[in-house]
C-alpha cells in the first residue's frame, strides 16, 4: 500500500482533502486550472523535493507553483515569508480567508479548491 502524505495521516480518516491531487506534474496541475477561474488552487506533490508539497494557483497573469515546505521541527511553511504551521490543511484553511504571502499573489486568497476527479 503506497504511504498517505503526513498530513493526511493525522487527520481523521473521514476527512478528505479534494483539492490534494497527490503526483501530478506542473504541467497537469496547469491543465486542470486552465478552464477554472482565478484563485483557483490545487496542492500536489512537489516534483523536486519528496517530502513537501507544491501549491498550484490560477492568477490573472497565468499559473502560480509554490512550495509548501516541511521544516526540521515538522511545521510546514508556504514560500519563504507565510508564518509556521502544524499542518498543509492549516495553510490552506489560514489563506482561504486572507491574502497570499508570495510576490505576484499578495492580493489573493485560496477561494476555489480544484477536486481531483475520480472515475
């Protein structure tokens, strides 16, 4: 059986995060949010780095890629500048309600999730 993400292995087993797309590329993340609105988003695991997770995001000026990075103490960190939290859900749930720390996104929030489509 393939490992659930850390952060769905502490969350209650009834709750599904929709708008975890596990391994999909940049390119795949671009095609689901091409027919979406902006401030559409989607979280995917990151191509680069195995243990973190990249936030994927439709703006007016195209497609956001920023990484949702683990640190030593086991917070999570959105980009460089958001503050620490316990969780990726958290992240999600803190900018749904307010503005994105990353230059090209300060004026957006996470309002749309993308679901991952089952068939």
């Amino acid at each position: 059986m393939k490992a659930l993400p850390l952060f769905l292995t502490h969350a209650c087993h009834s709750v599904l995060y929709s708008w975890y797309h596990g391994a999909i590329s940049r390119t795949d993340a671009e095609a689901l949010l091409r027919l979406c609105k902006e401030a559409s988003y989607l979280v995917r695991n990151s191509e680069t780095c195995k243990n973190d997770f990249s936030l994927s995001l439709k703006s007016s000026q195209g497609f956001m890629h920023m990484k949702l990075s683990r640190t030593k103490d086991s917070k999570y960190v959105l980009g460089q500048n958001s503050c620490l939290f316990d969780s990726v859900p958290e992240i999600i749930h803190f900018y749904s309600s307010r503005k994105l720390p990353i230059k090209g996104a300060e004026h957006m929030s996470l309002l749309y999730p993308v679901a991952i489509r089952t068939l």
